[in-house]
C-alpha cells in the first residue's frame, strides 16, 4: 500500500499506535514529577534506552499502512535515547547551555523543515510531531528536568488572567496589523451563539492541547528559558519570539511567508510574557490556544 492510499484513522493500530504516543505527553503534562521520579530511578543504561521505545507507535502505523521501512523504524528507536544520553551528559552547570540548546535544534528543524515526515502517511504525520515531543519531554521533563520550565497543565486562576490579559494586548496589534497586510479576514457570523460557543470551545481544546502546549513548552519552557541564562530576561524574549515566527515560514505558503512570520514572532512576545510572569507554559498557551482558536473561526 503506498502513502496515497489512505488508511482509516480508526484502524486498530493507528488507535493503539495513538495512544501510546499520546500517553507520554498527557501523562507528565499533569503528574511530571512522577514521571521524573521514576525515569530517575532506572538503572543508567535503562535510563537512556527506554525512550526506544518510540519507535512502536511507527512501526504500528506503517505495518497498517503498508509503508514499514526498517530504516524509519532504526531512526525512531536510535533518535530519542541519543538526546536521552546528551541530556543525561550535560554539564549540571546553568550557564553550561550548549548541549540542550543542540537537542532543541535538532527537534525544531526536525519539525519545521520535515525531515521525517515522509515515514508517514501524509494524513499520519502528526504522529512525527508527537513522538518528537515524546523525546523532548523525556529528556528536558523525565530525564533531566529544566529548571522553571514550568510544564504543569494543572491550571490556576493566575495562569488564565495572565494568558486573558496578554490577548487582550496583543489583539489590537494582531487585528490591525493582519488586517492592513491582509492576512486576516473577517468572516461574517452565520451560526447560532450556541453553536459558535461550541465550535469556539471545540477549536480551543484541541488548539491547547495539540498545537499551543507543545510549542509553549518548547519555545517559552525550554528555549526561552535556556536562552534567559546566557543573555538575560529581554533579549531572551526577542530571540525566542523571533525564532518562532521564524518557524512559521512555510505554513499557509508554497514561499517564505512573511506576513505568517511578522504576525507571529510577534504574537511570541505576548506569548513569552505570558509565560514568564509565573514560568508557566499554561498562561502563555491560554493566550496562544485563543488567538489560535479565533483566528481559525473567525479570521482566517
């Protein structure tokens, strides 16, 4: 079966190979210390092979598609205990950076340019994100945590006023901005408010949990974070917010998209503020979940 053959979303193993990719990321969302507790308590060699195990949700989803390559399958079970084992060397040393900053490179450009994508299905290669998540949270959350990520999706009152009160001052700048370089549209409202509640709720879930969570924790809790120790609070908020507009730059475009990237390297500022009031990757996602969410119902 080739990759233009599409297999349902509810195969058997496309549902196991879910959720054993998505168990990981949930898991230490809510309970990481546990996690960590654990992964710390493995004997050495264990530490660093069991995120190999990864490698299953791949093989389960190219046996049902009919596309496994034992050369895919290599990569998945090799990758992750490689950044397992440079996050266990890494100097314990806060101005010592260099080694995580690497992990954080090779999972960005890993993402953003699509290295491993054509292991998958086109309509699967989400699970190419997730996996890759996977290892960064085992290493940067199980493994070796970073200080002050603050990857806790246990929400607090303080975590949804910070986030609010950030979209409230990024949306004038994002609507007129968008507006004048016409990246945004506005689209007239024709549901019921019931059923544009719903959708806006619907929307925002899956954008918190899917998209904003995992690129919060890795450009605000992890690269933010890091780059805070070696260049401080300021220029480490403009690096990271330029990065991750600059991680936008082939979405919604066939060429560089620099409308998607002025809009949101600036939206990262916001978000990196958010964040770094308490160090919580929960505010700083409530902001990006909204915008996120508002923009696909209303403005795009």
């Amino acid at each position: 079966m080739s990759h233009n053959t599409p297999v349902p979303y509810f195969h058997p193993l496309i549902v196991i190979a879910a959720v054993l990719a998505l168990v990981p990321y949930l898991v230490a969302s809510f309970r990481s210390h546990r996690v960590g507790g654990i992964a710390r308590c493995l004997p050495s060699w264990a530490q660093i092979l069991a995120p190999s195990l990864l490698a299953v949700p791949y093989g389960l989803v190219s046996l049902a598609a009919g596309t496994f390559n034992p050369l895919w399958l290599a990569l998945y079970a090799l990758l992750p205990p490689a950044i397992a084992l440079i996050a266990r060397l890494a100097p314990d040393n806060d101005r010592i950076v260099w080694p995580q900053l690497l992990i954080l490179a090779v999972l960005g450009l890993s993402v953003d340019l699509r290295w491993f994508e054509r292991a998958w299905p086109p309509h699967l290669s989400v699970f190419n994100k997730v996996i890759l998540l996977d290892a960064g949270i085992y290493a940067f959350v199980a493994l070796r945590p970073i200080a002050g990520a603050g990857f806790d999706l246990r929400l607090r009152f303080r975590d949804l006023s910070t986030g609010l009160r950030e979209l409230l001052f990024y949306l004038p700048i994002a609507l007129t901005l968008g507006l004048a370089l016409l990246f945004l549209h506005v689209h007239p409202i024709t549901a019921h408010l019931v059923q544009l509640i719903g959708q806006f709720a619907a929307a925002w879930v899956f954008t918190f949990f899917f998209i904003a969570v995992p690129e919060e924790l890795f450009f605000r809790g992890w690269l933010q974070n890091l780059l805070e120790r070696r260049m401080g609070r300021t220029a480490a908020l403009i690096v990271a917010s330029a990065l991750f507009g600059l991680s936008h730059f082939n979405k919604r475009a066939l060429h560089f998209n620099w409308r998607y990237v002025l809009l949101a390297a600036i939206a990262g500022i916001f978000y990196g503020r958010a964040w770094r009031r308490d160090r919580r990757v929960g505010a700083s996602a409530v902001t990006h979940a909204t915008v996120d969410a508002a923009w696909s119902l209303f403005l795009r």
